[in-house]
C-alpha cells in the first residue's frame, strides 16, 4: 500500500539519493546478479521507471541464470519426452518431483 500511494502522491521522483542506489543496483547486477535477484524493486523509493527498469533487469538475469543450467537445457532437450509421459511444467508438484528442481 504504501508503494501505491507513493505513486499516488508523486513521491519517487529522482533525487541524489535514489539516483545512487539505482546506480548502486546496476552495478551490482554486473558482478554479483544472486544479489540483484533478492531485492524487493517495488517497494524501494524509486521513480517508476527505474522500477520499471529494474524488474525488467532482474527478469533478464533470471533467465540468463536458468539457460545457463544443464539441467534446464537438459529438462528442455527431455521436453517432448516427459509430455508423453505425462509429466508436464504446468504441474509443478510432479515436474520438479521428477527433475529434483525445487
């Protein structure tokens, strides 16, 4: 709630402040992307499009992260296999039963 009525209020625009932490984020995401990947971007006291930006960040090192696995480029080759199967993503009790991914 109090995201939104920041929002509401105008509050995140950019100052010295916020401006270092973004920087700070970006920064971070190059050398250390675990870190990166934790952080709650909503609730910081960010304008929106730095928000925006750094969601869209933490998207893209996700996955960078899950294609550099075997076992998803493993999961994926086994893919049409594990269909037949019946062992499906959308049922994630059993697909990450199988490939021990959870």
């Amino acid at each position: 709630m109090g995201v939104l009525a920041r929002n509401a209020k105008g509050d995140t625009n950019w100052t010295d402040t916020s401006l270092r932490e973004y920087q700070k984020i970006k920064g971070v995401a190059a050398t250390d992307p675990a870190t990166v990947l934790d952080l709650d971007v909503v609730g910081m006291n960010l304008p929106n499009s730095a928000r925006r930006e750094l969601i869209n960040l933490q998207g893209r090192l996700k996955g960078k992260a899950e294609g550099r696995s075997p076992r998803t480029k493993a999961m994926q080759m086994m893919a049409p296999e594990l269909q037949a199967a019946g062992i499906e993503r959308k049922n994630k009790d059993d697909y990450y039963a199988y490939c021990r991914c959870a």
